[in-house]
C-alpha cells in the first residue's frame, strides 16, 4: 500500500510535468497576426559617412609600355659610292648607340655616315654645289672638329674637312671614279686640239699676201691718229705759242713803261701847281717882314705832257689786248685743224680695219679661224661643264642625316651580304618613353608637362612628365587605340634601372589642393532641381537637415566641398 507521501510527491511531480509540456507548446504556437508581425521588413536604418579633412589629388590611370622613344626608320638617300653597281651590305648596322658621326653601316665597302640635321640627304653633294643640305653638312663637321665654313658652298675648304672625317674613321672621301677621269681627260685634249687648230689657222691667215697691205694700212693709220692725238693734247695744254708769248712780253713792257711816263708827268704837274712855301728867317728880338708867294710856273706844258703819257698808257694795254685776242684766235684755229686731223685719222683707220675684216671675212682662211674658234669655245665649254662637279664628292648614301643626335638603333632591316632595297634600321630617342591611351572624355583633362608616376610590376616608381596627347602623341608602328581613345605619350625623368618592352601603370595628376580640406564622398552630393549642391547631415539618430555646399576637386570617389559643415559630421550616402 502506497504511503501518503509517495502518493503527494508522484502527483506534484505530474503537475510539472503538464506546466513543461504546456509551456513548450506555447511558444511553438502563434497566431497569424504574431507570424505577419515577425516576417514584415525591419524599419530602414541611414547609411552616412564622416566628412574628412586631407589633401585630395586627382590622377588619370594610364596602362602602357616602356619603349625608347622617336622610333624612326633609315634607308639611303641613294647610291654608295661613285658607282650605280649593285649595292650590298658589306656591314649590317648594329644595336645600341649611335652617336654623330659614327658609321651606321657599310655598303660595298663604303661608309655611311650619321650626321644631325633636319633636310633630309636627296643628292650627290659635288664641288660648288649650293643649299641647305651643304650648310648643314659643314655644321656637323665643325661640331665634329674637322674644321670648314659655314657658308653653304661646297668649296675646298669643305672638302678638305670631308676628307678629315673619312681619314678619322679609316676610308678614303670618294674620289672621281675611273670613267669620270677618262672623260674629264678627253675632254681637256678636246680643248687642246681645237686651239692648236685655231692657231693654225690663224697663222696661215695672217700670213696669207691678199691681207698684208690692208694690215700695213692699218698699222699706218693707227700711228696717224695716235700723233694727232698726241698733237692735239699739247696744243690743248698750252694758251699761247712761242711767238705769242714773245709778243705778249714786248706788250707788257710798253705798258709798264708808258705807266712809268704816266706817273712822272703827274709828278711833275702837280709839283707845279703846289710849289711849297719858303719862309724868311728874323733876328730874334725883331719882327718878321711879311711873307711873299713865289709866283706860279707855267703848266701847261706838263698838263699836255700828261694827257699824252695817258693816251700812250691806254694805246699800250689796247696793244697788249689785241695780242691777246689774236693769241686766242690763233689758238682756236689751230685747235680746230687738229681736231679735224684726229677726226680724219679716225676714219682713215675705221676704213683701213673695215678694208681689213672684209678681206679676212671673205678669205677661205677666214672662214676656216671662224669655225676653229667656235671649236674651241664648245670645247671649252664643254670641261668647265664637266669640272664643275668633277672631283671628291659626297654620294647621296653615304650620309644619313637624322634629326637627333646621339641616337640608338633599336633594330637592323639588312643582314650583311644582303642587297639595299629599302629601309636599312630603325632609329630610336636615347631616352625611354610611355606609350599608351585614354578616354576621351579624360584626354580633355590632359595637358603636356603634367607630373606623373609610373609603377612597375614590382611596385617600384619613377617620377615622369606628360610629354603629348592626342595626334602629336602618336608613334609610327605603335597600335592605334580603339573606341574613339587618345593616344598618350609621358617621358620618366630617369631611366635608371628601366627596361624596354616592360608594362606599366602611370598616373597623370590632373590636379590636387594645396592643402588639408573637407572631403565626402560623390555618393553624399545631391544637385536640387535650383541648381544647388547640397548634403543631409544627420544631427541625430535618423535625424538629417540639408546642408548647401559648393564643390570643388573630385578624386577616388570623393568631392571637396565648402559650407557650414566640420570635420566629423556625418553626411548621408544612402539609405539602410
């Protein structure tokens, strides 16, 4: 039989057994209004962010590759030495530097040399030979230190400094060739025949008997005119004659004599009419007795002397005038024979040479010098033609003239043995350069010498600079860019350390503030239908005002703004 106790402590032990039981069953079930309540979407929450002050930069990625820049193919200009005879690499150019004046290849034996400047080498440059391309040829030989001028004539000077600069590097400057001095001989004894003929034929003419009496004739009336001229210019150079002079001196001493009568007949005249007064002496203490005038003498004998000594004065100068005059006439009269004496020895040797060229013009021996002096003048012609270009020449393949100078060759077209029909290498800048493209929206951001920084695969960087954008950028044989992008060219600063063909990721800075400003993200600006850059800032949990701000620099994501915001404020990006 069960106890009491037993029995109470089986019954509260069931009791707890039905509570557990109805417990978990209550929270397994729920009404359809808990179950809606529990599924509905939780109550949406603001995603912000802090405002920032730093420094923002703005950069363009640009993904390119390492290369040395300015490549540009070579081929010759035209044949290498003095011959048209089939040319072949003797000597292949080889990679590395090219400095100036360094031979790029040979050909046939033959040196090409690279020389720096602009106009490119279209010609054999042959003595006298004017132009740019001759003045810019003695620049690079100076700059070498072979001397010569600057004048832009390929004079000897120039050659003698050509000569130097093939002797420096072991060849000889190309020389004529050996049909060129077979011509240019032929053509000297061209000129040699022809004048030996012309002074055969001169000879027999002046020897011929139908001319010697028209050339004594003309020797005749050539010393004819040379004493009437000779006459002439002595007559000329003196006013009077012998006997003029003569005349001319009895004149002049009848003057100076009837002056001499002249002056006494005065004297006397005028001693007569003022005889001077003779005062007669007194005894001191007594008076002077009056004083009596002597009695004026008869002048008028001596006043009829005068008149005659004038009129025998003005009769002695009229003489001496006359002789004058005749000397004058005479001598004009004498000027005027000779002068028609020279005039007729003029025509008489006009009309001995005339008599003389119609003898010769219609002598067969004339006719034969005629022929023998044209002869000699096409000859003639003909050698100077010919030497004009005739001796040490620069062919147009010996020199290659490339803008810039040292260089390198970055690639060989030609093998040695192999023939020279197109380009020889390319030619590439000593100094590496960044090849790759843009956007275009982001090229309008690019400016030529903006700073930037290339990365290499090992994280390494080098500073560099953006040299060209768009079509200055572009380098012939590169790849074109693709869906409308710019081509970008940037030069390191350095190339320390780099290698051609290597890629690499450069960044252009396209912008940056000076100093520390507020940032937030692009996300957090909102433009009002009014235009205005705003913000929400959130002041309390879920709480927000707008904010008005102006923005400036935008890079990475963010935007640099002004306004009344601070440092730490939360701005809204989105909604939770």
């Amino acid at each position: 039989m069960t106890s009491p106790r037993k029995l109470l402590v089986t019954v509260m032990a069931g009791v707890v057994v039905v509570a557990v039981i109805g417990w978990a069953l209550s929270t397994r079930l729920r009404s359809p209004a808990d179950e809606a309540a529990r599924r509905a979407a939780p109550k949406p929450s603001l995603i912000t962010a802090a405002v920032e002050r730093r420094k923002l930069v703005s950069t363009v990625v640009v993904s390119g590759t390492l290369e040395y820049g300015s490549p540009l193919p070579i081929s010759l200009a035209g044949a290498v030495g003095g011959t048209s005879e089939l040319q072949r690499a003797t000597r292949a150019p080889r990679k590395g530097r090219l400095a100036e004046g360094a031979v790029l290849m040979e050909v046939n034996g033959r040196p090409v040399f690279a020389l720096r400047g602009p106009v490119p080498m279209h010609r054999t440059i042959t003595p006298g030979a004017k132009g740019d391309d001759v003045e810019q040829l003695q620049g690079a030989l100076r700059r070498l230190g072979y001397g010569g001028p600057r004048s832009g004539v390929f004079d000897r000077a120039t050659i003698a400094a050509v000569t130097r600069m093939y002797a420096a590097k072991g060849y000889e400057a190309q020389q004529p060739s050996l049909t060129d001095r077979q011509t240019y001989d032929t053509l000297r004894k061209a000129v040699q025949t022809a004048q030996e003929t012309l002074a055969t034929e001169k000879k027999a003419l002046d020897e011929g008997r139908d001319v010697l009496p028209l050339k004594l004739k003309v020797r005749n009336a050539k010393a004819d005119l040379a004493a009437a001229q000779r006459a002439l210019k002595q007559a000329e150079s003196r006013r009077l004659t012998p006997e003029d002079e003569t005349k001319l001196a009895a004149a002049d001493a009848a003057v100076r004599a009837a002056e001499e009568k002249l002056l006494e007949a005065e004297q006397a005249l005028d001693a007569a009419r003022n005889p001077p007064a003779s005062p007669p002496s007194a005894a001191p203490g007594t008076t002077a007795p009056p004083s009596t005038a002597a009695p004026a003498a008869d002048t008028q004998l001596l006043e009829m002397r005068a008149a005659n000594a004038r009129a025998d004065l003005a009769a002695a100068r009229a003489t001496r005038e006359r002789v004058l005059e005749e000397a004058e006439q005479a001598r004009e009269t004498k000027l005027e024979e000779l002068r028609k004496a020279v005039r007729a020895a003029r025509e008489g040797l006009a009309i001995a040479e005339q008599a003389l060229r119609q003898a010769r013009r219609l002598s067969p021996t004339r006719l034969k010098v005629a022929g023998a002096e044209k002869d000699v003048t096409a000859a003639k012609a003909l050698l100077a033609e010919f030497a004009r270009t005739y001796g040490t020449v620069v062919p147009p393949g010996e020199v290659v003239f490339l803008p810039t100078l040292p260089a390198r060759v970055d690639k060989s077209e030609v093998k040695a043995g192999q023939r020279i029909e197109d380009e020889v290498a390319t030619v590439t800048g000593s100094s590496f350069m960044v090849t790759g493209s843009v956007d275009a929206a982001e090229s309008e951001l690019l400016r030529p010498g903006m700073e930037a920084v290339i990365e290499l695969d090992t994280g390494k960087t080098y500073q560099a600079r953006l040299t060209a954008v768009g079509e200055r950028a572009r380098v012939p044989g590169a790849e074109e860019p693709k869906d409308g992008a710019q081509p970008v060219l940037l030069t390191p600063d350095s190339a320390k350390g780099l290698r051609a063909g290597t890629p690499v990721t450069a960044r252009v800075t396209v912008g940056a503030t000076e100093e520390p400003v507020l940032v937030v993200p692009v996300a957090a600006v909102i433009t009002g239908a009014d235009g205005k850059a705003r913000v929400r800032v959130e002041y309390a949990p879920d709480r927000t005002k707008d904010v008005d701000v102006r923005t400036g620099l935008a890079a990475d994501g963010n935007v640099e703004v002004t306004g009344a915001l601070k440092e730490g404020d939360r701005v809204v990006v989105g909604d939770g």
